[in-house]
C-alpha cells in the first residue's frame, strides 16, 4: 500500500511538472530505489512530498531532471537552466524571481539531515544529498566533476566549496563557482596556478603541453602560484621564465647580455657547443653569474680564448692591433710551430708583451736554428735573399754544409762568422781537405764545364772533383785527357795502344758505322775500329788492315769487289753463292720504283734489292713457300699491286698480303682465323695453292715498305 501511494505521488509531480512546463530544481529521486527505501522512510519525509504536491503555481521554471542506469543506480542532482554546460555543474549566477528554482527549504521547509538524495540550495549555498538520504561530506564525484562538501564547516556542515582555495588533506584545491574542483591552468587575478589530474595545486615543475613551468610552493603570499617573466634559484640552479611562464632554454638575451639555459633550463655555466660554435658563459661573474662572454679575451684553465662580437669562440687567425694570433680547434691560442694551408708559422709563447703574438718579418733562432719568415708570418723554405747573399732553408731551419737540390750541389758555409749559412758562390773553397769550384750561382762545378778559352771539363756530379780519362755521361763515352790538363777531346780520331777511336765533334766517342771522308768505317761498342772480316746485321763485311794486300784504306769497308774469292756488293756485303747468282740476274731488270723482288722457286727464296738498273743491292733474303707442284705458283714478270690487312682461307687467316698477279700474293704463313693461333709456320718448302708465303714479320716488311709498282720476277 505504502508502495502505491508513492507511485502516486511521484506521478503527479511528473503531471505538475508537465503542465507548468518549467525546468525543474526538485528532486527526482529513482523510483525504483525509492520504492526499496520507502518502507523506512519517516514522517518528515512523507510530509516533504505532501508539500511537494502542493507547490503552488508560482513554482514556475521547474523541471524534474533524471538519470538512470540500465545497470546500476546513479546519483542525481537539479539542475539549474543556463548551467555551464561544459562542465556539466550549477550555474550559481542569482536567478529572477520568476525564474529561480525555489527548494523546499527555500519555502521554510526544515530539511532534516536524512533527506531524499540530489542537490539542495539553502541560503545561496549547495548541499548534497547521497542515495541513502544522507547529507555529503568530503569528495563527491557528480557528473564527471568532483564536488568537496566541508563537513569541518560548523556552522554550515557539509556545504560545498566554492570559488575558493582549500587545504584539504595537506593538499591546496580551487573550486570554481560552481563548486567544480579544477585541474589543468587556473587563472587567478595574481596569476596562473596548475592543478594536477587529482586536483591538488601543483607544487614545483610540471612539464605541460611541451614546456616545463614551475608553481611556487614557497611563495607565502601566493602558494603554488606560477613563476611569470622572471628569474629564480632553484636547487642551487638559476633559471629563467618567459612571459607566460614556460621555463625559457636556449639564448636569453637580458640587458647586460646573454645567457644560455640547457635543455634542463638551468643556466649553463662554461663552455656550451651551440650550433656549431663554442661559447663559454661566465661563473665567475660577481656581477652577472653566468653571463656570455663576448668580444673579449679570457684566461680560463691556463689557456687563453679570444671570443668574437656575438659570443663564439673565434678559432684559427685572429688579427689584434699588435699583429696575429691563432687559435687551434680547442680555442686556446696556438704556442709554437702551427702548419696552416700549406706554411708552417710559430706562435711566440716567450714574447712577454704579448705572448704568442706570431712571428712576422724576421729572423728567429729557435732550438737551436735559424729560421726566416716572410711578411705574413709564414715560415720561409728554399733560396731565401738577403742583402749579404743567399741562403737555403727547410722545414727544420737554414742549411749549414751540403745541399743537393735539382741535380747540383751547393755549399752553405756554417763556418763564416759574419752570416752562418751562407752560400758559397763564384770561387774555389777547400772543404774537408778537398778543393771545390763553385759558378758564380753557387752551384759546385759538377758535371760538364766550360772555360772561359772554350776548353771542356767534366766535374764529378757527386765528389765535384775534376775526372781524367775514360768518363761514361748520358750514355755517351768521352776521353778527358789527362796528357793534356784533363781537357775533352772535343773530336776527332785518337790513336790508344789497342788500335784506333773517333770522336764525334761534341767528345762523344763513336760506335757502330760512321761515315768518313768518303768511307764507311765500323766501330764496336767498345768504340775500337774494327779490321778485317766482321759479321754485322747477319752478314759479312770486310775492312781493310792497314797495309792490307788488297789496298784500300786502313779500316775503311771494302765494297763492290772481290775479297778471297768472295763478291762484295755495293753496299758492302758479301753474297752466299745463291745470292751471288740471283743479285747477278737481279742486275738485267729494272723497276718503276727503287725497289726490285725476285722470287726463285725451287730453292724458295725471296731476295728484295734497293737501287737501280744495274746497280741492285740485295737488302733482303728470304726463305719462302711458293706453290706446291699441283698448284704452282705463276713465273713472269709482274708489278706489284693491291695490299690488304688480312683474308681468310676456310678456317685459316693469312696477313699483310700484297698482290702481285691476279690472285697471286705475297703473304704471312697460316693463322687460326679463330683464335689467332700459328696453324702451318713452314717455309723452305713448296706448300701454298700458288701464293708466296712468308714468315709474318717479312710479310709485313714487303706491305709497309714494297711501293705500288714494283717489279716482281718469278721463275
């Protein structure tokens, strides 16, 4: 029964609800919870909901407001028209008269401590009632907001917070107007605050949305509050906020400078390695700690930096008023030798008014030696000139005693007293016991000399002593004659007791022929004019002795005569019998050109002559394979004609052919037309299908050398 007249109640508060059509601040409890708890519900709450039948008509902008889970019971609250509905709580913003939602304790209803669940407004502060009527206190999380009812409040027990800072807990919480506990940035008219996911203040850094800030717990005025465009130590560490209050990194321009804060957003202090340049920001800065040191030059761990306009720390050459400097990669200035594109320079560490100021126009002894350097600094090597004379300097410094450079040697005197180093030049000077000549360039006489009455002699390249006698130079033997003051023989012959020698006119002693005087005369390569039979390029020639039974002058070839029985040529060389018999035969023809071919068959030769009509020598002599006797090779008088690189013959390649009658040739012997192999080398032999074959290399000679027009004679 109790049950069914609930029913009935809350049906006509849904009616009246209906019929106002006013959105509603009364309570709707869950009917179905209601039912469970309506058994132990009081008088006082049974008279609530008479009263709430009997709201009057003036109860206008009322609606009841519900939310029921499918699964489970759910809290619900009266919500209030012009609520802020992103976060989904009351808008406590006074209401007109008309258009306030008016609770029942708003119509002197006394609200017992146990009432039905939802929010309740008395005296412009909210309660909230849980499912079991009970009157919150402490956390409440209604509609996704979190609501702090304060049931430390005496005089209001279990009001909620509002538009207010609260320690709860130890911890602080900022509720907004409408109650909601805040999170994320809170604005306050002092400034930002930050509210962790559990809604305490943050105290401290919180990284957000990219940038790290920092709520200042020990701020006594304002706890928590953000630190906004400033500075401030903490843990011993300075940093900078920006307008806006992230945590500043990077460059920091203030007005006595630049600070560089790291990644950490702590001040750096020394060297940073910023965008390919190094800085180095100042600790010991009394003034501004940390400040960036610029345009300036500093003494740090012993070393000393110059820093360029902008902070960088300058490397390599850095011009002063006093002259140059220069910093190695490490930034420090560079004491001693430094090799810098391509020239070595020094640093003078021991110049006590500016100490490793570089070396400029000047002379140094350092360690021990000379050293020149030119105007610009650089270290300077090889002839140097100065008013006294010349000197020679490497990388170590100025030469003292021998130098060879470019095939001759000088001699820088480390002995003159007055200039160490000095050049010798244009005199003789004993060194070590030994005379030595000198040109006037400095150069020691080495090598080939001329007097000044024309005379030639020859200077060891390495000892510089004059030579006598025998003296190989450039692949040339020359005589210094040591009867006659070690002077070249500039020409000529010259009688030794082996036999005879002859100079050409620039000393060179001659070998193989010479031409002289009409006569052809042969020298070995020892130089010795040679007699009698010698054999030379595969044939003999004989040179008459002196007081030679076959007249003749003494050493001279013999040509176009008989010498014990034996026919020399024009040319000088003796024939074989064959040759004998085929330059006599050779001797009948003439020939368009100066060349003439004949060609014997059956002894299978070639002989080629140079010359003319009647005056044939024969220049070479062949064995050769002409045509076998079932494919002979034609007999005749021909000319010759085409030529070509190669033909090929079935699987075989002939080379260098030359044409002397139709399909007649002079050619190489057989080749792999394959793979260039030798196929058939044989000559000496009747073999070919009527073409003359020849070794490879005679081939050739007959196509580079036979002109178009030639005689050939075959028989």
């Amino acid at each position: 029964m109790k049950r069914m007249r609930v029913f009935k109640k809350i049906a006509v508060l849904i009616v009246l609800s209906v019929v106002l059509s006013a959105p509603s601040n009364v309570i709707y409890a869950f009917a179905e919870e209601y039912i469970d708890k309506s058994e132990s519900v009081d008088y006082e709450q049974s008279n609530l909901i008479e009263n709430e039948e009997s709201v009057e008509n003036n109860q206008s902008d009322v609606k009841i407001s519900e939310e029921v889970s499918s699964e489970k019971e759910s809290e619900e609250k009266i919500e209030v028209e012009g609520q802020n509905q992103s976060s989904g709580v009351p808008n406590l913003k006074e209401q007109n008269q008309n258009d306030e939602v008016q609770s029942l304790e708003e119509k002197n209803v006394e609200i017992p401590s146990n009432l039905t669940p939802g929010w309740f407004l008395k005296e412009g502060d909210w309660y909230y009632y849980d499912l079991n009527g009970t009157r919150a206190s402490g956390w409440r999380y209604i509609g996704n907001v979190w609501y702090y009812f304060n049931g430390d409040n005496i005089s209001k027990p279990g009001v909620m917070s509002k538009s207010t800072h609260q320690l709860i807990n130890g911890n602080m919480f900022v509720f907004d107007a409408s109650g909601a506990m805040q999170t994320g940035w809170i604005l306050e008219p002092e400034g930002w605050y930050y509210a962790d996911g559990s809604g305490a203040l943050a105290n401290g850094w919180r990284y957000v949305n990219g940038a790290w800030y920092y709520l200042d717990g020990s701020n006594t005025e304002h706890p928590y509050l953000m630190l906004n465009n400033t500075k401030k130590t903490i843990a011993g560490c300075d940093y900078y906020f920006a307008n806006g209050g992230a945590m500043r990194t990077g460059w920091i321009l203030e007005p006595e400078g630049w600070y560089y804060a790291d990644g950490s957003g702590a001040l750096a202090n020394g060297w940073r390695y910023v965008n390919g340049a190094w800085y180095y920001l100042d600790g010991s800065n009394t003034e501004h700690p940390y400040l960036m040191l610029n345009n300036t030059k500093k003494t740090i761990a012993g070393c000393d930096y110059y820093f360029a306009n902008g902070g960088a720390m300058r490397t390599g050459w850095i011009l002063e008023p006093e002259g140059w400097y220069y910093a190695d990669g490490s930034g420090a200035l560079a004491n001693g030798w430094r090799y810098v594109n391509g020239a070595w320079y020094y640093l003078d560490g021991s110049n006590t008014e500016h100490p490793y100021l570089m070396l400029n126009n000047t002379k140094k002894t350092i360690a021990g030696c000379d050293y020149y350097f030119a105007n610009g600094g650089a270290m300077r090597t090889g002839w140097i000139l100065e008013p006294e004379g010349w000197y020679y300097a490497r990388e170590y410094g100025t030469i003292k005693g021998w130098l060879y450079l470019g095939n001759l040697w000088y001699y820088l005197d480390g002995n003159n007293e007055e200039y160490p180093g000095l050049m010798v030049s244009g005199q003789d000077k004993v060194i070590a016991g030994e005379k030595y000549s000198f040109n006037p360039n400095g150069d020691m006489r080495a090598g080939w000399y001329m007097s000044n009455s024309g005379e030639w002699y020859y200077y060891d390249n390495y000892s510089g002593q004059i030579c006598s006698g025998w003296k190989y130079v450039n692949n040339n033997w020359y005589y210094l004659d040591p009867q006659d003051n070690n002077k070249m023989i500039p020409g000529g012959w010259k009688k030794f007791d082996n036999g005879y020698y002859l100079f050409n006119s620039d000393g060179s002693m001659v070998t193989n022929w010479s031409y002289v005087n009409g006569n052809w005369y042969y020298f070995s390569s020892d130089g010795l004019m040679r007699t009698g039979w010698q054999w030379i390029g595969n044939k003999w020639y004989y040179f008459y002795y002196e007081n030679d039974s076959h007249g003749g002058v003494y050493g001279a070839m013999a040509r176009a005569t008989s010498i014990d029985g034996w026919q020399l040529q024009t040319d000088g060389s003796m024939l074989t019998d064959k040759q004998a018999e085929m330059s006599q035969m050779a001797q009948a023809y003439n020939s368009n050109t100066n060349y003439l071919i004949l060609v014997d068959r059956a002894a299978c030769k070639v002989a080629v002559y140079a010359g003319r009509f009647g005056a044939w020598n024969n220049i070479m002599y062949w064995d050769c394979a002409p045509g076998k006797s079932s494919t002979p090779t034609v007999s005749g008088t021909f000319t010759v004609q085409g030529k070509g690189y190669y033909f090929d013959s079935g699987s075989a390649r002939c080379y260098w052919y030359t044409q002397f009658y139709g399909n007649y040739l002079f050619h190489s012997v057989l080749y792999s037309k394959y793979n260039g192999s030798l196929m058939d080398g044989r000559v000496g032999i009747p073999l070919s299908h009527g073409c003359v074959r020849l070794q490879i290399d005679n081939a050739k000679w007959i196509y580079d050398n036979i002109p178009r027009g030639t005689k050939v004679v075959i028989y």
